[in-house]
C-alpha cells in the first residue's frame, strides 16, 4: 500500500523521535524530577520526596550564590570579548573579499582543538614561575620575574586567565557565524550610503548591525550557553581554584554530585541552571532578533 505524504514523513522522523525521547527527554525528565527527592549516593538506594527542599538549600547556599555570580561573569567576559574580536575580524574579512580566504582558514583551526587539550596548552602558558607567557613578559622587560603575575594563583584574576582559552578557541565560531551573514547584507545599500557620506561607525552602529541582528542573536545565544556551561576548560587549568575564585556553576554541580554525594541538591541546582538559561535565551531572541518586528 502507498503511503501517503504525511505518513511517509512520520516513517522518517519516527527513528529520530525516538532517539530524542530515549537519549534527550527521558533523561531530563529523570533528572528535574530527582530535585525533589533525597537520593541516596548508593545506586539503589533509599529515596525520599522533600519536596522544594532541595531548591531551598541551594538558593541559600554561598556557594551557588558565589558561583552563580561567577559563572555571570565568566559568560559575560567571554561572549562580549568574543564578539567584539570576531565582529572585527569578519568586517576585515568581508572587505578583503576573496583575498582573505587562506586567512580565513587559518583563523579557523582553534575550532579544530578539543577543550582539554587547549586548557592543558594554556595551563603551560600562564602557569606560575615558569609559564610561557610570564617569561616572555619578563624578556622585554614588563615583568622583573617571572612569579609577579600569578594567572591561574591570583584569585582577583584567575577567572579572567581561565577565560583566555575559551576566548581564544571559540572566537573563530562568531568570526564564521557574523562573516556568514555579511554575505547577505545587500550591497547596493552599503554603497548608497557611502556616496550619501555616512561615516564607517554610523554605518555599522545603524545599516550593518540591525541587518545582522537575526545573526547576531543566534551567536550570542549559542555562545552564551556555552560559555556559560564552561566545565572542562576551568577544570583542566584550576579545578575551580584558588579560593573557589573560578568555581562556576558546572563545576558546583558536578562537586556536588560526585564529591558530596548528593544527587538529588545537584539536580536542583542543575535544574535551577537550565531554567535560567532558557529565560536568558528567549529574552535575547525578542530582544536582538525581535521575531515578527521590522528586520531592519
């Protein structure tokens, strides 16, 4: 018997519909639903309903309050400063043409480096004493020694030395992403409005910005979740030390689990978490991409 159109893509979504239903909702079911027992870390073990307990015991712990605000400022230095050099790179790009396309693949192989292994190649960079960077530092002659700027000791600037890698890694994916949607940006109004003597910071703050907005938002957002679920970047270069200075909310959640043996606090900070990213994320859609307002 044929199959009709609507039946024939059931038949094709059924295998991936199922995927998600096994492997993505079931478990975030489990897991939202375990913020509200007490779990015994024993697999098998006893559990017990509390409730909103558990919520309650994170929303007053110093710790996810500290790491909280940590992992905001963490998110906000890497997504700004990321945009800022990628937005600038791919306007270079873009005026260059053609020419910048051996550039281009150069500027992308960071993406090609797992997370670990740029956390251990920076850890070498800026670690105490003997780091690559201080000794560079100190051979032209802006440090006297090589243990005068601690970057992963320091608790006033560890969190924006482990930010480092991250920035490094991924600003090539908002080069790609904003240089992308240059491509569309039509050009007949760029030239319109040079020959009308629109200075360059008017044109990207009034033309070029508003076109890229719908871009801008997809980049923003994805990178932002991102940045802000850091975990093995920080892990691998201080473990979230020294002082907690760069224990983010990854890093709680997963100390909680396995350290302090308590599933059921680490679902609901984890719960609380992704709540917070999803608000974040749909306020940045209507507030960048503004869906169904004038897209330009």
């Amino acid at each position: 018997m044929r199959l009709t159109d609507r039946r024939f893509a059931l038949v094709l979504i059924a295998p991936a519909a199922v995927f998600l239903a096994a492997f993505v909702a079931w478990p975030l079911l489990r897991f939202v639903s375990n913020a509200f027992y007490e779990i015994s870390p024993m697999a098998g073990g006893p559990r017990k309903f509390v409730g909103f307990e558990n919520f309650a015991t994170a929303f007053s712990s110093p710790a996810f309050q500290g790491a909280a605000l940590r992992t905001i400022v963490y998110t906000v230095i890497v997504v700004a400063l990321e945009f800022t050099f990628g937005l600038a790179v791919a306007l270079v790009f873009a005026a260059l043409g053609s020419r910048s396309a051996v550039f281009r693949t150069v500027f992308m192989y960071p993406l090609m480096v797992a997370p670990v292994v740029a956390g251990l190649l920076w850890r070498f960079l800026l670690i105490d004493n003997f780091g690559i960077l201080n000794e560079l530092l100190r051979r032209i002659g802006l440090l006297h020694s090589t243990d005068q700027i601690g970057w992963l000791s320091n608790p006033k600037i560890a969190l924006f030395a482990v930010a480092m890698p991250d920035i490094w890694l991924t600003t090539s994916f908002i080069t790609l992403v904003l240089f992308a949607g240059l491509q569309n940006v039509p050009g007949d109004v760029i030239e319109a409005a040079r020959i009308d003597g629109v200075r360059f910071p008017t044109l990207l703050l009034r033309i070029i910005l508003p076109l890229l907005r719908p871009v801008i938002a997809v980049a923003l957002i994805v990178r932002g979740i991102d940045a802000a679920r850091a975990f093995d970047i920080i892990l691998i270069q201080t473990n979230g030390g020294p002082q907690d200075s760069t224990t983010t909310l990854s890093l709680l959640i997963y100390r909680t689990m396995t350290r302090n043996g308590d599933p059921g606090l680490a679902s609901a900070m984890g719960t609380v978490y992704l709540i917070v990213m999803l608000a974040v994320a749909a306020i940045a859609i209507f507030a960048i991409w503004r869906p169904g307002g004038d897209e330009a």
